[in-house]
C-alpha cells in the first residue's frame, strides 16, 4: 500500500479552543476600557438613571392597576432619587414626609430587608453624579399619581394634567416627559 504525501498539507492547522478564547476575553477587554471613555461615563449613568426611572414610574402605573390602589411616586426634594407609595384618595394629594410613608414593596428587594421601593442615586454607585434637577408635574407637584385604571390623577380625583421630570449628570440632561391623564413616558435629551 503506497500513501502519497502533499507538502505543506500535514501543517495546517486550526485555531485552539484556548487561542479563541484568549482572542475573546482580549477584546471584550479592549471593549469595556474603550467603550466608557466613547460614550462618556456621565451620559451611561444618566441613561441609565432615566431608565431605571422610567422602569419603576412604568411598574407604579401597572402595580395601581392590577391591586386597584393609588400609587404615588414621589420626588424627593434634594434631588437624591425617589419612592414609590400607597396613598389614598383621601391623603394623596398632602405633603408626603419619607420617614413615615406607606412605601410599597420592592419586589427585587434583597430578602431580609424591609424592601422599600426607595431609589436614592446618592446612594447607588451607579448613580454617581446623578440628581433629579426638576419636577414640574400637573403644574407644580412633586410627584405623579397613578389611579386604578392606571391614569395620572391630581386633587379632586381629575384627570392628571402630565408634566416633565429633568433627570442628568453635568451636562448631559434628559427629560421624561408624562402625557396628560393617560400618563404615557416619553424620553428626551435637552441640549445645555
């Protein structure tokens, strides 16, 4: 049995599991070193402020719907963060004071804990720089109120009249804006 040879066939080879894996690992390195000084570490923690807002402004409304209670998402004063609330018709619309408010639950709360739906960006890394710069919701309040439908309400059980909430880091300024009554979010970023 005779068996020819080809010079240069028996050379060839693939690239090793290990080789790939190095190749990956450099570049997802490269990546996360080159991508934040891209982008700009303040508008990533803006944008992500802004959608972890819009997140649990989005959770208020369907939580009000679905248990069939006023919920209420409070902005705190400072412009350190937030909270979400149980209110009634007959408080909703009074001076809310954070050390005795009827926080709800944060469903992803660690276990343990009292689990307040509180976000203080103040207080969270990935917040840094963070501030809640405005609020201007049904012509001057604080914060929004969601009813069992799931609408924006203000006193008197109206209809919400909607309004904006300025959200950023230094420069880099996003609005989120709440349509009247129907309370849909819209995001935009406002040029300084």
């Amino acid at each position: 049995m005779s068996t020819s040879f080809t010079p240069g066939a028996g050379n060839r080879r693939g690239y090793t599991l290990v080789e790939l894996l190095l190749v990956v690992g450099l570049l997802g390195l490269a990546a996360s070193l080159l991508i934040p000084n891209i982008v700009g570490r303040d508008s990533m923690r803006a944008q992500a402020a802004v959608r972890r807002l819009v997140a649990d402004m989005t959770f208020a409304q369907a939580d009000a719907l679905a248990r069939q209670e006023l919920r209420r998402v409070e902005f705190f004063d400072d412009g350190s963060g937030y909270g979400l609330a149980r209110v009634t018709e007959a408080d909703y619309a009074l001076a809310l004071d954070p050390a005795l408010a009827d926080w709800i639950r944060d469903p992803l709360s660690p276990p343990g804990t009292l689990g307040e739906y509180v976000v203080r960006f103040d207080a969270d890394s990935r917040f840094t720089g963070v501030r809640i710069l405005d609020v201007q919701i049904d012509g001057e309040n604080g914060f929004v109120v969601y009813d069992e439908m799931g609408g924006t309400v203000r006193e008197g059980g109206l209809p919400g009249l909607g309004g904006t909430i300025d959200i950023g880091v230094n420069d880099d300024v996003y609005r989120v804006s709440i349509a009247a009554f129907t309370g849909k979010i819209t995001v935009s970023r406002i040029d300084p």
